[in-house]
C-alpha cells in the first residue's frame, strides 16, 4: 500500500511538481537557517565590529572591518577563563550525581519493580507539569537551611549539583531504554550468580552507552544554560558561573566586548551538540521499540 503525501508521485513526475516541490523546500529550508542562524551570525558578526560601528543606526550587516581583539579584550576583562573553570566544575559534578543517582532510580523503577514503584513514577513525571519558575522559591528555602544537616548550601557546589539531580525527564528516559532490554539478559546474568548492582554495573550499562550519551549532554548544557539559580545562590564572584559573571561585568564593559563575551559563552554547547548530534537523535529513539 503506497504511502499518502502532500504531493502524489504523479505530480511529482511532473515538470510543473517538480518545480513547486523543489522551491518549496528550498524556501522553508532557507527560512528555518535564517531563523536558527541568523541570530548566531549577528552575535558573532557584532562581536568583530567597532565600538563606533556597532552603535551605527541602521546596523551593517557585514562588518566594515574585522576586530579580533574585542574578543581577546572581553576575555581577559570578564576573566572568562575563571568563570568558565566554575562552570565546567559544575556542570560536570552535576553529571556525575545525575548517572549515578539517575541510573540507580531508573534501573530499579525498571528491573527491580519496588512496591509503588509506579506511583513513584507517576508523581515523578506530575513533576514536569510545573513550571520550572515555580520551584524557585522552596527549593531556595530548602537550601537556604538544608533539612536534617541544618547548613547554608549558598556560595557551595552542593547548590547547583543537589537540584540538578532530581531530573524526572532523565529518569524517564533511563527507565523507557532499561525496559527495552530483553529480561533474559538479567535472567541469564542471576543464573550466573550476579547479584542486581553487578547486574548492573556489568551487563546494563555497556548497552546503554546511547542513552547515557544524551543524558550525560542534557545534564552538561542544563547547568551550562541555567542563570536564574546560580545568580540566586551564588552571590560570591568567584564562584559565578559564565552566564552570570558575564551579567555581573556588563557594567562599563563596551558593547560589542560584550557580546563577544556572550558569543565566546555560547560556543562550547553549539560545538558540543554539532559533533554528538548523531548520538543525541540515537539516545533518544533508543528503547522507543522493543524488537
């Protein structure tokens, strides 16, 4: 049974089909490149202009002249080697907490089947029905004065890495490519004597290296992207991560340094995304069937 398109192949044989379909892909795929790129290109361009260009009404598209240096200035001036050290250290420590906490949650939700363990799941995913900006509040009260332990987590990594661990998305995704492991791998594994951690750590992890791929991405770019939380908890300078050190210098920092500043900023997860984009899209299908 042949499949039903917006253009029937007849029409598409045709010379008057071919040329409407082949202009109209080439006007959406020429549309969805200015809107995705357009805004990187006008970043980056602006960082190369002069601070006299840059102020110029109405803008040049291209730069008159090239000014690598802005680029270099905004460097040394925001100290952005620091911030961006503070912001690998974060983002990385949260992706520790979140393959090993994240994982031990999805696999027993999964494999081990606890009791409730499907209302565990149901609550968790409520949770990403609620706006992130709603949390705000309590979570800051919570590690304003940590229960239990009664300490101030401010100005501490415990802050960014604690939060980003309660990921439900995560946890989802881990738990629906946990499913799509056959249960005969595990049976045979118990036969052999394998307790559930050696099960785990042995047989389930080396088959999940897609998805751990593109949980490991998510967790590095939501603490790279985050602002809000870290300039709530992170008052002290010298622990800002990029985006809020670079909002905390703007002050009498030129234009066009700093969007240099926020071009340089935004690199590493473009770059990031373009060289695992393959393994992203294969993460994500990953466990979507069952074969």
């Amino acid at each position: 049974m042949a499949e039903r398109t917006l253009i029937s192949p007849a029409q598409l044989g045709r010379t008057r089909g071919k040329i409407a379909y082949w202009t109209l892909l080439v006007l959406v795929v020429t549309g969805f490149t200015l809107v995705f790129l357009g805004p990187l290109y006008w970043m980056v361009a602006n960082g190369l202009k002069s601070t006299q260009e840059f102020t110029q009404v109405p803008p040049t598209l291209v730069p008159d002249s090239l000014h690598a240096d802005n680029y270099t200035s905004a460097w040394k001036v925001m100290d952005l080697a620091k911030l961006l050290f503070n912001t690998l250290y974060y983002a990385f420590g949260a992706l520790a907490f979140q393959l090993v906490l994240d994982v031990a949650a999805a696999y027993s939700l999964s494999k081990l089947r606890p009791v409730f363990g499907k209302a565990v799941l149901g609550m968790m995913l409520a949770t990403l029905m609620i706006p992130a900006t709603v949390l705000v509040v309590p979570q800051y009260l919570t590690v304003l004065d940590m229960p239990l332990i009664q300490r101030n987590l401010l100005n501490s990594p415990w802050v960014i890495w604690l939060p980003s661990v309660t990921n439900a998305f995560n946890i989802f995704l881990l738990k629906r490519f946990f499913d799509s492991i056959p249960g005969e791998i595990l049976d045979a594994a118990a036969i052999d004597g394998a307790s559930a951690l050696r099960t785990l750590r042995s047989v389930v992890l080396p088959m999940s290296r897609p998805v751990l791929g593109v949980v490991s991405i998510f967790a590095v770019v939501g603490v790279w992207k985050d602002f809000l939380w870290p300039m709530l908890t992170l008052p002290d300078p010298a622990l800002q991560t990029l985006n809020v050190g670079i909002h905390s210098l703007a002050r009498g920092v030129p234009e066009n340094h700093l969007v240099a500043a926020l071009a340089m900023a935004s690199a590493p997860t473009l770059i990031l995304f373009l060289i695992f984009q393959r393994n992203i899209m294969s993460g994500l299908t990953a466990g979507s069937l069952k074969g």
